[in-house]
C-alpha cells in the first residue's frame, strides 16, 4: 500500500529546471505548467512561460513532475562559465 508523503519527503523529490504541472488549474490555464527552481520556506518557487516567479504551497501536494528542462542545466551552465571567466 502507498502512503502520502510527508511535506518535506514531497518537497525533496524537486530539482531546479523539473517542470511542473498544477493539478488544481484546468488544461487552459497558462499557470499550469511551470519550471522549479527552488523552495521558499513552505513555498516552491517555479517561473512561468512569461518568465516571472510563481509560488506554490508544499503542503497542496497537487503539483506533478511531468519532466526536466535540459536546456535549464545548460544556462546554469553557461553563466557558471561567464562567472568565472570574470575572475581569469
């Protein structure tokens, strides 16, 4: 038998660039697919097609992983790169 996840097990199971479907919006609704990248205290903080920050409650529990963005590691990747070519 399956048990629910504790709120901190649930908000472990995120990685910055995994995109996210809420499942309290309906197919429509333009907020219902965000990317993670990071926790805010009781909050996943994800950004939306627009590029701005959407907070979700941990404890709703209605937020699905449905992938990973690739192309999110490689600009991470990227900016490391201009970082430290900053200080050569």
């Amino acid at each position: 038998m399956l048990r629910e996840l504790s709120d901190e097990e649930y908000s472990r199971c995120w990685h910055k660039g995994d995109i996210m479907r809420n499942d309290w919006c309906s197919d429509d609704n333009p907020l219902r697919y965000t990317v993670y990248v990071g926790r805010e205290g009781s909050r996943f903080l994800s950004l939306d097609y627009r590029g701005r920050t959407v907070r979700h409650m941990v404890s709703n529990n209605k937020m699905v992983k449905v992938g990973h963005m690739d192309s999110y590691d490689a600009f991470i990747k990227d900016l490391k790169q201009l970082d430290k070519s900053r200080f050569l």
